[in-house]
C-alpha cells in the first residue's frame, strides 16, 4: 500500500504538483497503519523527502532522510528504498553544502548495490 502513495505522490511531483504529492504522502502517514514507524512509513518518508527534492528543496528533505536512516527499523526497509534514502541523503547533503556527510551516505548507497 505505501507503494501505491509513493507512485501517486511521485507522479503527481514529476507533473509539477508539488504540494498534492506532499499532502498525499503526509495523509497517507496520518492513517493508523501508516502511523508506528515501520517499513511502510519509512518508505513514505523516503518518498516525501524524494518529492522535496524533486522541489529543490533540500532543506525540507534533510531532517526527513535523517529520521529514515537512524531509525531502528530502517533495517529492515526494502533495499531499493534504503538505497534511495541513502542517495537522496546524499544529495541533500551536498545541495546544502556538507559533502563530506554527503560522500559518506553515497558510499552506502553504493555498498548496497
């Protein structure tokens, strides 16, 4: 199911809506299976930070991604997702100005691969 709102968030992102893909994402976050941090949220946190990027907004992105990649279980998302979180991380990274941060979570994401 939080694949289903990842693609609808996304695609409405990659269409210029920014704002929908957001609210959908942070709806999606409010329903009750959605709401302990698990997997599922986790990777609705991906998405959303992913959408922020896609804004070039990094700054909103950051403390997303930093959540996702220090939870506990972020073990035990997906590894396309946590592969994601760590590039995306990455570039948020850099955007605001931290590379060597940055260079850290790209070398996981290409751990993963």
């Amino acid at each position: 199911m939080a694949d289903l709102y990842s693609d609808l968030a996304e695609s409405l992102a990659v269409q210029g809506s920014y704002q929908e893909g957001v609210d959908t994402l942070t709806a999606a976050m409010a329903k009750d299976c959605f709401k302990k941090e698990n997997s599922a949220r986790l990777s609705l946190m991906v998405s959303l930070a992913h959408i922020h990027l896609y804004a070039d907004d990094a700054k909103k992105a950051e403390p997303v991604l930093k959540e996702v990649v220090s939870a506990a279980e972020f073990s035990t998302v997906p590894l396309k997702v946590r592969q994601e979180a760590f590039e995306d991380y990455g570039n948020c990274l850099t955007k605001n100005h931290k590379f060597a941060e940055a260079q850290d979570f790209y070398s996981k994401a290409r751990e993963l691969k």
